[in-house]
C-alpha cells in the first residue's frame, strides 16, 4: 500500500514570519495524523529558517508515526539525528540561497564521505535515504553508499506538467515521468525502495502514484497551502485518496 509522509515545514515558516509560538508544528503532525498521513517529514536547516531544533525533539517524543527528518550530509546533523533517532533520515542537498531544495543531492562526486555518513545512521538504527535525480549513476552511486531508501526528485515532471497545461499526454510530460519511472525500476533491482517527491500537488500526484513499486510519496506545500481554505486534516486525507485511487486504478 502506498504511503504518504506530510511535511510540515511550512507550518513553522507561517510560524516564524511572526516569531512566535504558533502555528504549533506538533500541533499539525497531529492533524496529518488524524488525517490519514503515514509519516512527518521535517528539514532541519543549516540556517534554522523555519523547523526549529525544539520542534524536531518534541515531534521525536510526540509524534505516533513515522519521522522523516531530512537534512545536509554535515557533521552537525548527523549528530543530531544519532542523538534523536527518527525512523529514517534522508540527506539533501541545501543552500542558503535557495528557496526550497532545488536538485538532487550528487552523490556521485563525494561518495566516500557519504559512505561514512550513511554507515553512522544506520549504526544508530536509523533507516537512511537520499533525495536524488532521475539519473542512472545517481541511484547506482547510491546502492553503493549503503543507503536503504531512494527518494526521486519529481520537480522536472512537476514543472514539464504545468507548463503542457496539465496535459498528462504532451511528450515532454511522458519524457520526465518515464524518467522517474525507470529510475524507480532501477531502484527496486538494487535492492532499495522507491520514493518520491517534490512540486507534487492535487493535479499531478495521480500518475506518480501509479508508477510500478513505489512505495511512499512526500508532499509539503500542496497540502499546507490547501490546508489554509479545508483544514489540514481534509487537505491530508483528499490527497490520499487521490494516491490510493491512482494506485487502485492502475492494478
């Protein structure tokens, strides 16, 4: 059964433009909870600009299902998750300048440092993933960095599907997500699991979802920013029932 892990990162940005103590993070992992998610994603930034470190400790302690905590291949964080322990901690790329993750991490070209870093996580019990492009060598660098997990970058097929009007059809559409699918086929045949994410949202998860073997999607904005007009609970469940929907009708 596919899975849906909630990131929550953007309740804590609504949070700090006033600096202050809410939007309570912990308060919507609840409420993605109870809206059907399967797990909360957080990024704990180099530059803290918006999930905070009290906001991971307390998510570790209160949270009742899974725990996704991405974060930089840095020493800093490392530590951090060894000490909390969350199921799985995925490694992305991250720059100050950047306004959200913006590519896959090259795992390819820092391969030994990764390799140590993976080896560290999973040591101390943690499931460990990368995010990554949809590129062979990438997901060959990592089979061999150790890690356990995959999750493919979706923005290209994300972007490719709104510029085509949201024509799932137009080539350059079927180009992205036959990249992400293949991608996926390479993954299970290394022996990791397949997920997914980044830009999805209500028009375009349905195709991801269908795609053969994949096994968790991770969606953040698409599900705060509708949370703001239906309630975080609603806007988590209706995006499930669109993953289990596509997936009901692609068997």
């Amino acid at each position: 059964m596919i899975e849906l892990g909630v990131n929550i990162d953007h309740v804590a940005t609504l949070r700090q433009a006033r600096r202050t103590y809410e939007p309570d993070p912990v308060w919507a992992a609840v409420e993605a909870h109870i809206g059907g998610a399967d797990g909360i994603t957080v990024h704990l930034r180099e530059d803290r600009r918006h999930i905070q470190d009290a906001d991971v400790r307390k998510l570790r302690d209160l949270t009742q299902i899974k725990l996704n905590l991405e974060m930089a291949a840095t020493d800093e964080m490392v530590a951090i998750a060894c000490e909390l322990r969350p199921e799985m901690a995925m490694l992305v790329p991250e720059g100050r300048q950047e306004v959200t993750t913006e590519g896959g991490l090259d795992i390819v070209g820092q391969e030994a440092r990764l390799t140590n870093i993976v080896a560290k996580l999973r040591d101390a019990g943690i499931v460990t993933s990368t995010f990554i492009d949809a590129e062979p060598d990438q997901v060959a660098a990592a089979a061999r960095v150790g890690v356990q997990v995959c999750e493919i970058h979706t923005g290209p097929y994300a972007h490719a599907f709104h510029a085509a009007g949201r024509d799932i059809e137009r080539p350059a559409v079927q180009t992205e997500l036959q990249r992400v699918a293949a991608a996926g086929q390479q993954i299970r045949s290394l022996g990791m699991r397949f997920n997914a994410g980044h830009a999805l949202n209500y028009y375009n998860v349905q195709p991801i979802a269908a795609l053969p073997g994949i096994r968790e999607l991770h969606i953040g904005h698409a599900i705060v920013s509708r949370s703001v007009f239906v309630g975080l609970r609603e806007a988590v469940a209706e995006m499930k029932r669109l993953m289990r929907e596509a997936v009901s009708l692609n068997r």
